[in-house]
C-alpha cells in the first residue's frame, strides 16, 4: 500500500501517519487517508485605490481548511476571512508583501503572497454654481450681489487664481487651497455707473497643481436701460380721459412711443379724449303678482351704467331700477279655527321674505310673539295662543311688505261643550218618541174605528 508523503490514515484508535513512503502504525490498519494543505495559489491581482477589491486563496488537503494572516501586512482596507477569500476597498498605493498560512486538523502550510495596489489617476476638476443673470435695471441702479460657488469635483488639490472681470466686480475668493470636495465662494456684481446696453461676459477661474491645469466658466448677463417707465394704455371712459401705451423718461422728462426710446412724442398726442355717454331710455314699466317691473331710467352701453335722469348726472345701480313684483297669496285663505285647538294658521305668500314689513289682524299690528315667519316664499304662521284671544267670528288679516300688501279672512268658532250636545241628543230622542206616540194612537183609532164598523154592520 503505497501513500502520498504528508498523508495519513484515520484507524479510530490508531493514527497511522505516512512518511516518506514507509507506513507506520500497529495492528490492523483500516480508515481514511486525510492531506495536509497544500496552497495552489501563485499569484494574487492588483488593486486599486477606493476601489473594491475581491479574490479568494486556494489550496488542496482534507478540508475544512482555514486561512489566516500570520506576518505581514494586508493593504489597508481589505481583511481575509477564515474561508480564504480577501474582500474591501485599499486606500493607499503600495506593494504589500505578507504571509498566508492554511491549516487542517493534520498540519499547516505557509506562504509569502503579494498585492500590488496602483494609485488612482490624477483628476483636476472644478466645478461653478452655474450662470448668473442679473435683474434688468435702469440708469443709476443700485448694483445687486450673488455668489459664485467653485467645488474641486477631482481627485487631486486645486490651488485657484484669483478671478476678474471688466464690466463687473469681483469679491476676493474665500479660500484658494481646495482639497478634494472642498468649495471656494466668491460675488460679483455689476459695476456702478455701466451706461444703457447689455453686458454679456464670461468670468473665467483657473485652478492649477504641480504643472497641472483646469478651469471652469460662468457666464454672466446684465442689461441696463434708460430710466423710462412704461405706461399702459388706458380706454377711455364716457367721462374720464385715457392714454396710449407709450412710455415715459423720468430722467429726460419726454415721452417715447416705443421701448428703445427712439419715438418721441408730444404729452398731448398720448391722450385718448372721453367718449361721452351712450345713454338708452328704459321706460317705467308696472310690477305685476307674476313678473317684476322697473322705474323709468337710462341706461349707457359705453360704460355700463345706469342713471335716473336724462342728463346723466345721477348714477344709480341695477337694483334701483327694479320693482319687485306685487305680493301674492298662494294658501291660507278663508280658514277655520276652533277655540282650544293647538293647530296654528299658516299662510303662504308669494313674495321675498326680505321686503316683509308686518301683520294684522282687524286693523292691529301684531307683535312678533303672536307669529312665526319663514323664508319660501313667505310663511307666516298663527300661534294658537294669539288665535284664543279673538272673538268667534270672522277676522281680517293683512300682510303688508315694501312691494305691496295682501288681505284674507279667517274664521275663529267656539268650541261645542257636552252638556249641549247632550240636550240636542235628547231633544232628538223626545222628539222621535212623541211621533212614535202619536202613530200608535192614530193606529189604535183606525183599529177602533174599523171595529165599530164592522159592529154596525153586524147590527144592520
């Protein structure tokens, strides 16, 4: 039986181990034959800085097999785990020379591995906020500030140059060294006394290392303008005046019919005369119970306005020239009440509860305790309270409103007692009984009379 150098054989009780080729061991050797590892792993690949990084250690022998570090150094950011694989992200260049031991339950075995980990390319790079328009302004503006923002977005130190400008000035950079992710500010605003015109301009910043260039570009606009406000144009009125569009130089006091200045005009060719009333006559038309009418006005279809006289010299809204039509009953009339009773009275008129103005009953207002009213048209309602104070009877009521008034009638009876209704029952019931009396004895006579016929004819 022949087995690998550094094997040996699992027997239970006995652990035979080979050595060379020769087997050693007593008794009945039986088992499994288990290796010492042995790595297969050459070489190990590079790295890079800020980069992830992954790979795994190999080797052969009875597993498990676990891994560990036992001199030297990993690049920093990266760790090897006890099944072999090395992950994490270095953070500095260099070559890292360091030693791996895999080891089993029969032994171990070591060796020296390298990685190589390569710096990351140099990257000069600065970044602005973005480009800038100012606010048109006129002549002798009050100069506006913003802020500019340069962000070093490489992966090197940026040393900046101060930046300038013709028509604008340049505030002082707040810093000039710019490590990486770092951010620099500066203003600029347009410079005082920049006559009419636009000023278009490219303000440009540079940021240099080691011999190394880069620059970043922000655009920036202003436009000056005389000092001319422009005026709308304004219709005018029947009585009021109104204007052109045009504008107006406060500076030079004239008047330009265009917004480059370039037409002047006279005040008096800017003004637009009034128009003067366009007056209709409406005449007085009566309010009827089914449709509103109106008073007598006039009516301009220029302006939109209405006026009470001919002359147009007193104004008066819509509303003012109608009247509301007249009131008209709807229900209630010619009711019945009984004395006692807790009903009420409703009446129903068709009218605006607005223009309501009172209530009576046979020429006496009444109080507001004595009724409920409701909008819908107008609902005005009798409390049985106020009802038990008049007379048995016929009664007037009047509802009277700022459109007109209405009249109806209502009937107020008394309440019939027992001991009446008692007497007429028995009344009725003598009455029936003398009648019933009478028949009797008129038929009792007819009997006695047809006997004494019959007796004398018997006697004949």
């Amino acid at each position: 039986m022949t087995i690998r150098d550094g094997a040996s054989l699992n027997t239970g009780n006995n652990k035979v181990t080979v050595n060379g080729g020769t087997l050693n061991g007593e008794d009945k050797i039986t088992g499994t034959v288990k290796y010492t590892p042995s790595i297969t792993t050459a070489s190990l690949p590079e790295g890079k800085v800020n980069e992830e990084y992954a790979t795994s250690l190999s080797a052969n022998g009875s597993e498990p097999i676990t891994w560990n570090v036992t001199d030297g150094n990993l690049p920093t950011g990266l760790n090897l785990s006890t099944n072999g694989k090395i992950t994490g992200i270095p953070t500095a260049p260099g070559d890292y020379v360091f030693t791996v031991t895999a080891s089993n339950d029969v032994g171990s075995v070591s060796k020296e591995l390298t990685i190589t980990v390569k710096d990351v390319d140099p990257i000069y790079s600065i970044q602005n906020s973005g480009d800038i328009s100012f606010a048109d302004a006129l002549e002798g503006y009050t100069p506006e500030v913003k802020t500019i923002m340069i962000t070093n977005d490489g992966n090197q130190p940026i040393t900046l140059d101060q930046p300038s400008s013709t028509s604008f000035d340049v505030g002082t950079l707040s810093k000039t060294e710019l490590n990486v992710g770092e951010i620099a500010e500066f203003t600029v605003q347009p410079k005082n006394g920049l006559l009419a015109g636009s000023y278009d301009e490219d303000i440009k910043i540079t940021g240099t290392n080691n011999g190394q260039s880069t620059s970043s570009i922000v655009n920036v606009k202003f436009n000056v303008k005389h000092n001319a406000v422009k005026v709308e144009r304004k219709d005018p009125t029947c009585t009021e005046k109104g204007n052109i569009e045009y504008w107006y130089c406060e500076a030079c006091r004239k008047y330009f019919q265009d917004e480059a200045l370039t037409k002047e005009l006279k005040q008096e060719e800017t003004i637009l005369p009034a128009t003067g009333h366009n007056l209709t006559k409406v005449d007085e038309k009566k309010p009827t119970v089914d449709a509103a009418g109106n008073v007598e006005y006039w009516y301009c279809e220029v302006c939109n306005k209405y006026f009470s006289d001919e002359k147009a010299e007193h104004e008066i809204t819509l509303e003012d020239t109608i009247i509301a039509k007249l009131p008209k009953f709807v229900s209630g009339a010619n009711q019945e009440w009984t004395r006692g009773s807790k009903d009420e009275l409703t009446f129903k008129i068709d009218t605006d509860i607005k223009e309501f103005k009172k209530v009576l009953v046979d020429g006496k207002e009444l109080k507001d305790t004595d009724y409920d009213i409701k909008s819908g048209s107008t609902i005005l309602t009798l409390k049985p309270s106020f009802l038990d104070t008049l007379s048995a009877g016929k009664h007037k009521i009047r509802f009277e409103f700022n459109t007109g008034s209405v009249e109806a009638y209502f009937t107020v009876k008394d309440k019939e007692n027992s001991s009446q209704t008692e007497s007429a029952n028995t009344g009725v019931q003598n009455k029936y009984g003398l009648w019933i009396v009478l028949l009797l004895v008129a038929a009792g006579g007819l009997a006695g009379f047809g006997i004494l016929s019959k007796r004398r004819k018997n006697h004949k």
